[in-house]
C-alpha cells in the first residue's frame, strides 16, 4: 500500500518556485527519507503534506485519500514535527503533551494514560515535572516528536528531526525511529545530513531545487549514478610512465593525484572489468611497481554533490 | 475512539490559564495595582475632604461620588494600558514562537484558537476588575452612590476591555508580529481615548460654542462618564477634572443639556463598542485561518449576517423599549430658558442644577416650577429617593 502519493506537486512564492513539479511515492510502513541542501524544498514539501500551506498546482494523496478534500480526517492520520519549532514558556512536560492531547479531544483517562505512554517513549518520564524551557535541545525536539504521537498517526512528517543534535541524541534519535517504523508507521523524514539518512531510511528521495532528482534505496541511487568507476591506485616508482599509460588508456576520463610519495591517485574509468584488468596489466608489464588497485567507494556525499550539481550551499 | 468529541473544555483556554496564572507573577501584578487603587481612592477621598472643608458642601455624599468616579477612571486607565499587552500578543506570539503550526496540524479549528485566546486574557483583565469591586464598595460606605450606578460602571468597563482586547487580538492576527500588533493597538485605543476629546475641543473652541456632544460618544472615557453621570455629578468631580481637562463637562453632562441628545452618551458608546468587538471578531476568525481565508463558504455569510442581524435587532429593539424614558424628556426639556453652558470653576459651585436623572417625570405629572423643586415631585423607585436625599442632605 503506499501512504503518501504526490502527483506534479508545485508551489511557488511570489512567482519562484520552491518545489516543482514533485512526484513522490511513498510506501506504508517504511522509513522515507527527503534529502537535499537547503532550499531545496523539502520543508515547503513536508508542509504541502501536512496541510499547512497549499499547492500551487498538483495533488496530494495521503493514505489514498486527496487531501484537498479529506483534510479533516487526514489531521487525525499526520503527526507533523516543524523544522522550527517553539516551546511553550511556562508549561511543564506533561502538560505540554497534556495540551496537545486535549486538542486532538482524547478522553481525560486516555490522556493522562497517552502522556506517559509517550514520556516513557521517548525517555522523558524523569523530567515529567520539568519546565519545557529548561530541556536540552535534544530533549525538546524528543518532546517534539512525543507531541506528533499523541494522536496515534500512522504518517509521520519530520523536518529534521536530528538537525543541532549532539551525536548521542542522533543516536538516540535513530533508534527512536526505528522503533516507530517497527510500529508499522510511516516516517518522511527530511534533513540535509547524508549520513544521518544512509544508516536509517529504507528509502531516499533526492531533492533540488524543488525537483526529486533521484529516488530509490541508497545502494539504487549510488548504483544508477555511478557509472564511471573510480579506481584508486597506488604506485611505488616508475610513476612518469604510469601516467603516460594511464593518460593514452581511452576509458581513463580524469586523473587526480591524492598523494606524491607514494605516489596515490584516483582514476575516472568508465571501462568495464576487463578493460580495468588490461589497464594492470599494462602497467605491470611496463615495470610499474603497483601496490595498490581497486575501486573506490562511490561515498554517499559524493553521489550527493553530484546529483545536486556541487552547489551544497543550495 | 478517535472522532468521539468529548465535552472538553477549550484547550487554548486551559493552556493559557496555566502559564498566565503560574508563579505569583498573575498575583503580584494583581496586588500591585490593588495597592495602588486603594492609596489612589484614600488620597481622593483626603483630597475631597480637604476641599469640602472650604466650600462648605455637603461632605459624605460627596466623597463618596468623588472616591467612586475617580476608581473607576483609574480602573479605565488600568484596562486601556494592560489589555493591549495581554491580548495584542496573543495570535503573534505563536506565530512568532513557531507553535502555531503545530496548533494548526490539529484538528483544533482556528476559530477555537481565537475564542480561547480571547477568554482566556479576557478572564485575566475581568479578574482585575472584579478584584477590584470589593474596594470600589468601600464608596457605599460615603453614600452618594446607589448599587444600580456601580453596576453600569463595571459594565461599562467590561464592554470596553472586550472591545480593547478584541482590537487587540484583531491586530494581533492582522500583523502575525507582536511588536507591531501591540503598538497599533496602543495607538487606537489612545486615538479611541482622546481623539474625539481633542476633537470636541478644537470644534468647540472653532466654533466659540458648546461642540457637538455626538462627537464624543467613540472615547471610553465620555462613555464612562456618561455611565456614571445620572448619580455621579460632574460638578462634584471639579478636583479630577484636571485629568480630562474642560470636557469632562460636556461628557458626563445629564441628558438634557446643552444638545439636541435625549440620551446619555454611553447609550450611542455601548452599541459602537460591542458592534465594533463583534465585527473585528469575525473578521479575526478569518485573519486566523491558515489558507483560504476569504473564501468565506455560504453557510459562513449566513451565520455572520444572522449574528450582525441579531445584534443590530437586539440594539434596534433596546432602543425603541428605552425611548418612552428618554425621548419624552425633550417635551419636558426647558427649550424656553436652555441651561447656559457651565463655567468651569475651581472650587466646588453652589448645588443649583439638579443629580440629572434620567427618570424625569413622565408627561402627565405637573411640570416642576424649577429645576430644585424636581426631587420633591416625583420619586419612582425608592432607589432614588434614597438617592435624592442624599444628595440634598
């Protein structure tokens, strides 16, 4: 079943568009994470989703339901955690969760039996009493999070869940999610942090300039990107004829030095296994000393950079 | 489960009175203005006392009148300087702090978000007036001053910081930024205070004559005055009129006086500010909505027209059940000799116009030969004669 379809999704300010044309199909029950630099869109996207704003042109469908139109219904399905977000002044933990219980009209019993389900949840039982002011960053975007759950939603909308979080809060935060996945929920979670995503999310979404230039699972979308290889080298003398091999060799496109002594590099080769073998063997032959000759990882930020045009400043 | 409404209270309201009224700060603001009311009446009524001692009047009632007029414009000037700030801020702030998206992912209507904003820091400014009451009853202990005037005059305050918080909450929505919101609402309700003051004033001193009283009826404080007025003689609070300079005169003046007016200002004052809270509400309740928010649905113009309607209905018909008491008065109004407008006097002036009321004899009583004689004639309510003989005594 998919939960979230968006069909040509568009919307501009004041005449520039911040996503155009977007077509997502989100699966139920998985871990979808948008990625991009940012302006890229992905909060206006997630907003769109959550029925905060409206699409310029496009539609939206949540859980096979057009959210024009079941908008009302749709709100009792989304738990949606801002990018920003404010805190209450003078309110405490629980009734923080307390408030927002209240405003999705859950009985009284159910609500205090909700609130501490949650805390529990998101490991914020000991500063029940606590001020909401007074909680760490990563306790509040925890608290946040426990806010979007009181309904019992089975979508997810998260605008950067883990951005300003120290690494053991993004730790904690990835098992959190994973742990709502396993609930059987549907998470779209944005963030421009790579790697927070690779080790998390079933699925991605590439995301730029408002338009989803890749999608897929990280390995799909490194696969589908990288069709020239790049092979690492490492040489121990003779490297003025190594270069002239390398430089003569057709499916050679680019040579970068990483390192002079010894001598290390990073070939561009657009060949195919044997072509790769010949290349060794050439140098061999040549009396090229090789230490080192293997494919490089296509790393995650590089399959980034490129689909994004190397503009990460966005 | 998850459909069924239970009767809940508005969770805004619950919210708000939580974090409004935690930490003593609510109680302490409270005490303070209590304390500076109560230091304000004694040095009214030392003040008072002190003057009488001169002129020779007739002290009880007198203090008591002063004491009472002076409380309620302080509690006037209190409303008109808090309310802005606790209600301007209200739609802003959650803008501002980024909340009000997570309020709007909710099924929480909009509307409910206004309703509950406006109760709530409703609830804060009514508390300080009805905290106020016990000590403004300290008057009945002067006498001059009947239970019926009491209540108009905390009804008249009421209606005002309704009509105040609701601008405020209207800006508030109409800007989405607190700085602005609560400076545009500052800046009318003082145009609301002494523009139509200033603007009486230049007329009359244009026109080298009385101005036209109609003028002032949008200014809270001609609305309170004249709430007060009947009871209250203007001449008995020649020491506060220093605070509102000449026109407290034309203000608070008695029905019959130096215009064609029957009525009393605040009869003209109360439907503007009510029509007024009630326009600004339903436009607030549209300014609120995320998207959509003139696309306003068939069945939406229909309940606004109804509640305009009833409203204008409800004036209409509170008008035309009133008017037997108040448009009578014209037949008996002394168009022959019409009451030369008053000097304005430092010391307290000899007693020669009577209270005021605006329960002047109907029709078929006789005439009374001059105006001192009226209290003699007729009394309808025991009210006041109690009244009357207060003030004579």
């Amino acid at each position: 079943m998919i939960a979230i379809t968006t069909r040509n999704l568009t919307r501009s300010f004041n005449g520039v568009s911040a996503v155009n044309d977007l077509s997502l199909k989100i699966q139920a029950g998985t871990l979808y994470g948008l990625i991009g630099p940012n302006g890229a869109g992905k909060t206006t996207t997630l907003r769109m989703l959550a029925g905060l704003i409206e699409p310029t042109s496009g539609e939206i469908r949540i859980n096979e339901l057009r959210n024009r139109d079941y908008w009302r219904e749709l709100q009792w399905q989304i738990g949606y955690m801002p990018d920003f977000y404010g805190v209450y002044e003078d309110m405490l933990v629980w009734e923080y969760l307390d408030f927002f219980a209240r405003c999705y009209r859950l009985a009284p019993e159910r609500r205090k039996q909700v609130t501490e389900e949650l805390l529990d949840l998101v490991d914020l039982a000991e500063k029940r009493e606590a001020y909401v002011h007074t909680l760490s960053r990563g306790m509040r975007q925890r608290l946040c999070l426990a806010h979007a759950l009181v309904h019992d939603p089975n979508i997810l909308l998260l605008d950067e869940p883990a951005s300003g979080l120290d690494p053991r809060a993004r730790v904690e935060m990835r098992e959190l999610l994973r742990e709502l996945r396993d609930m059987g929920k549907t998470i779209l979670l944005s963030s421009h942090i790579l790697s927070e995503l690779a080790e998390l999310c079933d699925t991605v979404g590439i995301i730029d300039h408002g338009q989803l230039v890749a999608s897929g699972s990280i390995e799909e979308i490194q696969k589908r990107i990288s069709q020239t290889r790049r092979l690492v080298l490492r040489l121990l003398d003779n490297k003025f004829i190594a270069q002239e091999i390398l430089q003569s060799n057709q499916h050679v496109s680019s040579i970068s030095v990483l390192a002079e002594e010894p001598f290390t590099a990073e070939v561009r080769f657009s060949g195919g296994e044997a072509d790769a073998a010949n290349l060794l063997e050439n140098l061999v032959g040549s009396g090229v000393r090789v230490a080192l000759f293997g494919e490089a990882n296509a790393n995650l930020e590089d399959v980034f950079l490129h689909l994004t045009g190397g503009d990460e400043s966005g | 489960m998850k459909h069924s409404a239970s009767l809940n209270v508005n969770p805004i309201i619950i919210k708000e009175l939580r974090s409004r009224m935690r930490g003593g700060r609510a109680f302490v603001t409270l005490t303070i203005i209590l304390l500076f009311l109560s230091i304000f009446s004694y040095a009214v009524a030392r003040l008072t006392q002190a003057a009488a001692q001169y002129s020779g009047t007739p002290v009880s009632p007198q203090i008591g009148q002063t004491v009472f007029a002076g409380l309620a414009f302080l509690i006037l000037f209190i409303i008109c300087a808090i309310t802005p700030a606790v209600t301007a801020n209200a739609i802003s702030d959650e803008k501002e702090k980024l909340t009000y998206d997570m309020l709007l992912t909710t099924p929480l209507d909009p509307v409910t978000v206004l309703w509950g904003k406006l109760v709530a820091s409703m609830s804060y400014i009514f508390l300080l007036i009805f905290a106020a009451l016990p000590m403004t009853s300290l008057v009945f202990t002067y006498g001059g001053v009947t239970f019926r005037d009491m209540l108009k005059a905390v009804g008249m305050l009421l209606v005002i910081a309704v009509m105040i918080g609701m601008i405020g909450l209207f800006m508030s929505a109409l800007f989405g930024k607190s700085g602005r919101a609560v400076a545009s609402t500052y800046i009318i309700v003082l145009l609301l205070i002494i523009g139509p003051l200033f603007l009486a004033a230049g007329i009359g001193i244009f026109r080298q004559g009385e101005p036209p009283r109609m003028l002032l009826f949008p200014s809270p404080v001609s609305a309170l005055a004249s709430a007060m007025s009947p009871s209250v003689n203007p001449q008995n609070l020649s020491s506060l009129s220093w605070m509102f300079g000449g026109t407290y005169w034309i203000m608070a003046s008695p029905p019959i006086s130096y215009d064609s007016i029957p009525r009393p200002l605040y009869h003209y004052s109360l439907p503007l500010y009510l029509g007024l809270s009630l326009v600004l509400y339903l436009l607030a309740s549209r300014l609120v909505l995320p998207m959509h928010r003139w696309q306003i649905r068939w069945s939406e113009w229909v309940l606004a027209f109804v509640l305009i309607l009833g409203f204008v209905g409800f004036i209409a018909s509170a008008y035309v059940l009133t008017s037997p008491r108040y448009e009578n008065i014209i037949i008996v109004s002394p168009s022959a000799n019409p009451t030369p407008a008053p000097l304005i006097e430092p010391v307290v002036p000899e007693l020669d116009t009577p209270p005021g009321d605006n329960k002047i004899p109907p029709t078929d009583t006789p005439i009374p030969a001059s105006w001192n004689s009226l209290g003699y004639h007729v009394c309808p309510s025991l009210d006041e004669r109690w009244n009357r003989t207060l003030w004579k005594s």
